[in-house]
C-alpha cells in the first residue's frame, strides 16, 4: 500500500479524493517510514507554524 503522501500525491486519487480525505480526518497526523510526518489538519498546521516546539530537534 502507498503512504499517504504517495496517496496526496497520486493523480488517480484526483478524480475522487473523499476517500483520502475521510482516511486524513480519521488520522490527522500520520508518521511516514522515513520518519517524517503528513499533519493534515488545518488548525494543526496554523499551531505547529506558530509553535514548533513539539517538533522542535526532530531534525
């Protein structure tokens, strides 16, 4: 199965995304195999940008 960033990025999904939205409301914040992280909920972004602490030293 892809990871979900493969799924964002996947031009099949395009033709109908809800699925890949419902999986994204479901699990709103999903680590990738290569340790990386997809947030994908608005008001989660707005506070990881305002702040980074929580992931602060991931990197």
């Amino acid at each position: 199965m892809a990871t979900v960033f493969e799924q964002i990025l996947d031009y099949a999904n395009r033709a109908d995304p809800y699925p890949l939205y419902r999986q994204l409301r479901t699990t709103p914040v999903v680590r990738e195999a290569d340790g990386s992280y997809v947030v994908s909920r608005y008001r989660d972004i707005v506070a990881l940008l305002h702040d980074p602490g929580p992931v602060r030293g991931m990197w």
